[in-house]
C-alpha cells in the first residue's frame, strides 16, 4: 500500500479532529431564551444545559449558555474550566459580560455563575441594574439564549422563567421529582408573563416510562391549572453521564453515541424546531425589567 504524503495526512488528521461543519442558518434579530428550571435539586439541569447547548451549536446556532444558577454555580466544572472572573464581577462593575465570556466551541460561548451570592431580588439597585444592563447586550449576539437556573422556586428562578420564551422543566420519574415539577409549574403559571412551558424526563428507564410521566403531569396541569404542559422530550438513564461528571466532561463529546448522547440531540431538534422568530415579542431584557417593576 502506498503512503500517504504527509501535507495531505495532515489535512486529513486536521479533517478528523475538525468539528462536524456547522449548517448554514439565518442568524436571529433577537435570540430565543430557554430557561432550563426544575422544582426538586439534582435532576440533571446543568448535564442536560451543557449537552443541549453544545448539540444545538453543533446544528449552526450561535448559543450563549449563562451559568444562572446564582449562589451555587458549577457549569464550569462540567467544562472543566477554571476562570478567573464571573458573574459576581459584572456585579460589582469590575468586568463586562464580554470579558467573563469563555468561548467552548465554534458557535457556543459560556457564561461563569456567582458562587456565594444570594437571590437576585437581594441584590442592591445597583448591582440589578450592572446585572440586567449586561444580559440586555446578550439578545442581539446569539440566535438561543440558554440559562441553567437553580433548583426551586427562588425569585432568581421565577425571574428568568417568566422573562424567557421557554422554560424546561426538568424531573426524573420519582414521586417527589414530580410533585416539586408541579409545584414549579404551579407557581410560574401563576407569575406575569408565564412563557412556554415544557418538560423533560430525565433519567427515565424507557421512552414509555418518560412518555406516562409527561402524559400525568400534563394532564393534572391542565385539569388544575388551565396549562397546557408540552413534552420537549426525554433523556435516558444512563450510567455514561456519571461517568462523564466525573471525567469533568460533557457525555455529549466523552460519548457521543451513548443514549443520553442520543436522547439530547433528538431534544436539540425538536427545541430547535419549535423555533418561532421571537424578534416580534418585547425581548427577554424587557420582560426581565418588568418582572422586577
Ligand atoms: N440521564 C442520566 N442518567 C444517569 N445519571 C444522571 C442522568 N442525569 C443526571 N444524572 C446524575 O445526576 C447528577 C446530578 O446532575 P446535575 O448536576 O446535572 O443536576 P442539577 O439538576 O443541575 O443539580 P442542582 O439542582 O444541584 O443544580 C449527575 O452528576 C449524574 O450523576
Ligand atoms: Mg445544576
């Protein structure tokens, strides 16, 4: 067999590390903002924001992913980046939302939360406004806006839910996971602006299984609340994502063919295509200002 001479094993090495070419879309006026929310802690919000962002990059959106979990922030340890600055120095006026943003991949950029900072409705005038002053930028810079939110029902919570175009809401199967997601769901339909709402099971056994959780949940919401909750999808259980938390890397990229691998960008598709053009509605700075008015 012939060699391959060097300048074009190269290319070709170049080639196979490249990421995939990402599809040529029209970028947005204004980006759509997803909330990612849950009611019960430790269900899989910030595994399924960092796979989902990178998933709809890797479809040609340009993606913001804000670690908006203020107080216990820790995206970056599932990027496994250390960075210097984050949301707690645009606080305080020190750095601008451009100097604390890490770039991760062609098309997706990240955002570093606040650690051991309390709720947003807590924070002085001042620092709200450093706050709201800086995101309001973020809207016309990406086509999808992504926010992993804290668990519960803070007013930081209620605040990014209400202001954005979709909130996911995440549970898993378990009993308490669902009455915490109704409790959730409760609430923001009961706050100014509810957006979309929708749900993803996480760590289901089965489609099915996700599939019943979704259709109870769906249908004590409409019965009791007058809501219509849609089904954004499911991400298996899948021993693959633990793996990944501990090797401090997003199972989308550790192992791209595993099931939650799979079930997250099936989710990125179908986010992607109930995609409307939100550049008509008032943006998510102005919805964010009037929560707090
Ligand atoms: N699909 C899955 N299959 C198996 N394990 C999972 C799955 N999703 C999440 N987990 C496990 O749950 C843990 C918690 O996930 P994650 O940190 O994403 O939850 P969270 O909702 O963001 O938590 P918090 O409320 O503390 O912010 C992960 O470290 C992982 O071990
Ligand atoms: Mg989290």
């Amino acid at each position: 067999m012939s060699a391959i001479p060097l300048d074009q094993a190269s290319r070709l090495r170049a080639l196979m590390n490249a990421p995939p070419p990402r599809p040529a879309i029209a970028p947005r006026r204004r980006a759509r903002v997803l909330a990612i929310a849950s009611g019960k802690g430790g269900v899989g919000k910030t595994n399924i924001a960092v796979n989902l962002s990178i998933a709809l990059a890797r479809r040609g959106r340009r993606v913001l992913l804000v670690d908006a979990d203020i107080g216990t922030a820790n995206v970056d340890v599932l990027f496994n980046i250390k960075s210097r600055f984050d949301l707690s120095h645009v606080l305080r006026r020190q750095k601008r939302l451009d100097e604390i943003t890490v770039k991760i991949d062609p098309g997706l950029r990240f955002i570093p939360g606040a650690s051991g900072l309390a709720d947003i409705t807590d924070l002085s005038r001042d620092h709200r406004a450093a706050l709201l002053d800086e995101l309001s930028r973020l809207e016309t810079q990406c086509d999808m806006l992504l926010l992993d939110c804290g668990a519960g029902i803070s007013q930081n919570v209620l605040a990014f839910a209400s202001a954005a175009d979709e909130t996911l809401v995440i549970t898993t199967p378990e009993p308490t996971a669902l009455t915490d997601a109704y409790a959730l769901i409760k609430v923001l339909s009961q706050s100014t602006g509810t957006s979309l709402i929708s749900l993803v099971v996480n760590q289901a056994d089965s489609p099915r299984e996700a599939r019943a959780v979704h259709e109870r949940l769906a249908a004590t919401a409409e019965r009791f609340l007058g809501l219509r909750i849609a089904a954004a999808g499911q991400v298996l259980r899948d021993p693959c994502v633990g793996l990944s938390v501990r090797a401090r890397a997003p199972f989308i990229r550790q192992y791209p063919r595993c099931p939650a691998a799979t079930c997250v960008a099936a989710l990125a598709e179908r986010v992607d295509r109930r995609d409307s053009d939100p550049s008509d509605s008032p943006g998510f700075f102005n919805r964010l200002i009037s929560f707090f008015n």
